[in-house]
C-alpha cells in the first residue's frame, strides 16, 4: 500500500490538532507526518503513533517532497502558500474559505460528493463547518427530491472560533463563578459566557454575515443544486464543542418524516434516535466522534412539502479535520 | 383615583416576584398587596413599596375582597382556583396556558391588542414567553401587511422554567468550574450547562411540541390573524434570563428591511439599534428591562416578500410578569 508525506498547516491550532488526532485514528497511511505552524510554535514537539514529530515553521519552501497538505489556517495564509503547496507537487486541502467558490476547486463532502475531489487540479476545498453538519443531515433528504429552500438558524460552539474561542469562554464563565465581572473578550464581540450572540463573520452587501451565505454558496456545490436558496442566522452559543442547527427544508416533491427518518439513519456519516434515550440529541452528545446526529424531524406547518429537523455534530472533527482527512481517503483509494 | 386589592398567586416564584416588582416599578395602583403561595411559604414576608405583605396559602376563599389576581401558577391550578376567584368578583390575569385557547378569554399583549382585555368575563390570560417577545416584534411588520407564514428558532433562557431552572444551571456550571462532573438535572432533560436542548413541553400528535405550537395558536389570536402558520423549534439555553428568537417570516405583500425597521422602531414595546454599541441585540443587553430588542433585520432568500429578524426580551418581565401588570393597566384606565 502507497504512504503519504503529510503536511498539516496550522498544526497546533484547534483544527489542525484534530487534523493530526483523525490522522492517527483513521489510520491513514502516513509515511511522514510533517506538522507546519507559525514562526512561534517552531520547535515544539507534537506526538504522533507513538513518535514526536517537530514543528517546523510554514515557509513557502517546506512543502518539499510532501504528498498532501492539510490546511488549518486563516484564508489569506492559504491564498499566499497555495501557490507553493502546489508548485511542490502536493495536493493542497484547504480548510479555509479561500477557494471554495473557485469553479476549479472541487468543495467536498466525501459522503455527499466525493467523487468531485478526483477532479481537482492541485486544490481541494473543506467546506465551512456548519454547512459540512447541515448538508450531512439534508443530502438524504435532498435524494428522496431535490431540496428548493432552506431556513437555518445555527447554535454554533465557541470553539469554532479556535481556541481562543474556548480560551474566552472558560476564562468568562471561570471569572462568573468566582463572582467576579467577566474579562472583555477579543474573539467575540460582546460576553458569550451566559449569552448568546447572533453574528458571526462579517456583514456582505445584503446583510446576512459570510458566515451564513456559506450556508447557501457552499450548500449549490455541495449538493449539486445550483438553485437552492437558504436564509441563514448564524449565532454563537456558550457551548465549548459541537454546532448544532434548526432547520426547516423545502423540497420539491413531498417527503414525509418517515421516509427522511428512514434515509437519514441509512446515510452515511448520519445517526438518528435514541441518543442517550433520547429521541434529539445534544451538541454534548455528539462531541469527540464524527456522526452528525439528527433529531425532531416532523413536518413544517408553513409551507407545502416542508420538513422541520434538528442536527448536532463536532465541527472540528466532522466539521473540519475529520472531512480533511476523509477527503485524503479518496486520494489514496484513486 | 381608583385603587385596586390586588393579590399575586404564587408570589414566592421567579415569575409571582416579578409581578410584585413590576406593579411597584409602574406604580400600579394598588390599595391593598396579597401575596399568595403554597402553605410552604405561607407566613413569609414580601416587602413591597416599603412595607412588608405577609404570605398567605392561596386557598379557595383567599380571594375575598380582591378586584385583580395576578397569576403566576401552573395551569392544573389555575384551572382549579379560577372559579373561586371569578365567584369572588375578581378579574383573573392568568399568566398559565390554562385559558389561553378559550375563545371568550382575550389573550392579551397590551401593545397590539390591548382592546381585547375588555371584553374579558372574568379572566384574561397573558400568553407565553417566548409568544409575546415574538409578537411584540412582528406586530408593526403585521400592520404593514398581513403575517402568512414564521419560521422561527428559539433560544430560551433557563429562568423560563422557573427558579428550579436558574438553580439547575447555576449548581452545574459550578461543579463544572471546580472540576467536578455537572449534577444530574431535574428540571431540564439533560444537562444545560455547556449544552442546548433541543426540547422545551411535551410532545403533540404532530411531533412538535406544546410549547413550540403556542407561537402559532397564540400567535393568531393575538395578531388577529386566523390563519398564521408557524414551524417553531423551542431550544434551552444556558443562559440566565431573557429569551432570543430568530424569526423567518413571509408578508402577503413585500415590505422592505428599511420600512419594518422603522415600523418596529416606532411600534410600542421595541427598540431597534444601536445596542451598547451594536446593531444587534442579545440577551445580556435585553434582561432586567420592559422592551422587545429587535436586530439583524434583513431580506430573507428563500421566499418572494420574505424578512429575517432577531430579537430578544426578557421573558420574566415583558414575557411574563410585565405584560399581566400591563394589561391590569388597562383595567385601570377603562
């Protein structure tokens, strides 16, 4: 069986330490595991089955003889070394939403369209982490009929925004608990311990964040419906790990909550009722593993051929370094 | 000016305490304070407008002399005092679900159909939380044009279960920042701290659940519109007080971001941006205050005459308590 060189960029960071966990877990057939990072965490040790892996710094010239870069860094570090990655013959999986909407870029889901990534041209693209939990849940609903439109409005975990994320909100809510004020935070932008806080990314043109036109830019490619529509509220909750989304979905032709329950629970990368004895699930249920969960399906009272459902999952595991990493696996199964 | 023997029943609870303070802060005209509660708490003291009420055990005969009860019990008790207290000669504004749907009880929130009230034989009923903060909210895009369709997602605070549910979140997030696993609750299906709970009620025939269908079924009878149609999904948050919404909804004719802006930055009960500096509202921003906070107000992409909004409220004040004092307002001046 071929090994791979692998790269992962950001390799200490949320993402990319999860990137390095799937890595191991999947058992994907490393040959040499390279951990890139900033200047700032050169040198330091990252254990890796059983061995340490050092930490080199990601300059445009260390992608020398690797096979596949995962990325998990921001959008203008990726634009900046993608050229590098690529030139040094690897295949570049980018976490970042720097490539996503480029028509040559295949955007995939590998339960959804996996077979996009054996088209790519050097760039292969993550897609967001709530859209990666929502299309796992929709995609066998949108078999069943086409999906025409779908509102969302997410409960979206803090460490979405990385570990300082986290960092922000452990230090506020252990501040709380002490009786003391919590510290202004710098990730978000007001109190997220005992808040919730409806916006997140950046205000485009029509006043939804990009943040929440992922939901429908990345959902067309994804799912192969070029004209699904989506009206996305984005909002971060006091919840240190996994997303969760409320959705109601309109398809073209009726699909009851029986046949979307049945399809759901046949889907791959899905799970459906009991969780805990519970027929819903939590975004405490569904951290540390890869299933998004889904839950509450019934039918909408708005509109014709409208179903009401419910999903959790981790987004940095399935939402971001699982999804990597399961896109790696199509490259060594080509 | 007239002054009114105004008991409160279940003075002790979050709500029942929040009534007593809301009819102090609005300077109701109160001749005479009775608190009422369990035989529990019956002998407690109350101060109110620098005097102290004695708590007495809301009996079938306590109501005696009484011209309004405020009522801030369940609704198997509000069903089974309701009579005593009519027989009585007292007007009962009952803050249950118990009367709700009664087609000769007005459901009332005293910005959009205070009228009603007036028409009560004996009972007016306040409606729920997170029914009101919505309504507050859509009630000026409502006058603009008539209401067809809501979805809508909550995210509501513990402290709408009542102080049981304040005390369940509070003893577990300081478990959890000891170190120490989260005690089991009793009040919310699993735990809430760190977590969301896609489940609020008990379930009906159609798979939502009663809290979620009362956004719908009051919802009609407070905006005089018969036939709304509402998909809601109620969810738990860990936060403290003050519910959020995020509301999709679909006008007969088109109304633009910028008209319902102004229609809501007008309409009694609301307050549109700037909050703290931010043109969107959240819960910390909404609690212990009267107004509905309405952000985030934009045109949807899924439907032809679509809006999306945010709002937030206070659900002890505005959802609850405020509005049963406001609407006994209206008993007042008529």
């Amino acid at each position: 069986m071929k090994k791979y060189n692998v790269a992962v960029l950001g390799a200490t960071g949320a993402v990319g330490r999860e990137m390095i966990r799937a890595l191991e877990e999947r058992a994907f057939p490393v040959e040499r595991l390279l951990p890139l990072a900033s200047a700032r965490s050169a040198g330091k040790k990252i254990s890796f089955r059983g061995a340490e892996a050092e930490v080199r710094e990601a300059q445009p010239d260390a992608f020398a003889g690797m096979d596949i870069v995962l990325g998990a860094v921001d959008s203008a570090r990726a634009r900046e070394l993608a050229p590098h990655i690529t030139a040094a013959g690897a295949v570049f999986i980018d976490n970042s939403s720097a490539f996503r909407m480029e028509p040559e870029v295949p955007l995939v889901v590998p339960e959804i369209n996996g077979a996009d990534a054996l088209a790519h041209k050097g760039i292969i693209a993550n897609p967001n982490c709530s859209t990666i939990i929502a299309m796992v849940a929709l995609a066998p609903i949108a078999e069943l009929s086409p999906i025409k439109t779908v509102v969302a409005s997410t409960y979206q975990a803090v460490s979405g925004a990385g570990q300082e994320g986290l960092t922000e909100l452990e230090e506020q809510l252990s501040a709380l608990a002490k009786g003391e004020p919590a510290p202004a935070g710098k990730v978000f932008p007001c109190r997220i311990a005992g808040n919730v806080v409806p916006y997140i990314g950046k205000y485009k043109e029509n006043m939804f964040t990009d943040e929440e036109m992922k939901m429908q830019n990345e959902g067309r490619r994804i799912l192969h419906l070029p004209e699904l529509r989506v009206s996305c509220t984005c909002v971060r909750v006091p919840v240190m790990r996994s997303h969760s989304i409320s959705l109601s979905v309109v398809t073209e032709r009726d699909v009851s909550p029986e046949e979307a329950m049945e399809a759901i629970s046949r889907g791959a990368g899905c799970a459906v009722a009991p969780f805990d004895g519970r027929d819903f699930p939590t975004p405490l249920d569904s951290s540390e593993q890869d299933l998004v969960m889904v839950g509450r399906v019934r039918r909408g009272l708005c509109h014709e051929n409208e179903l009401c459902l419910w999903c959790c999952g981790d987004q940095l595991r399935k939402g971001a370094a699982v999804n990597a990493v399961q896109i790696a696996e199509i490259l060594a199964r080509a």
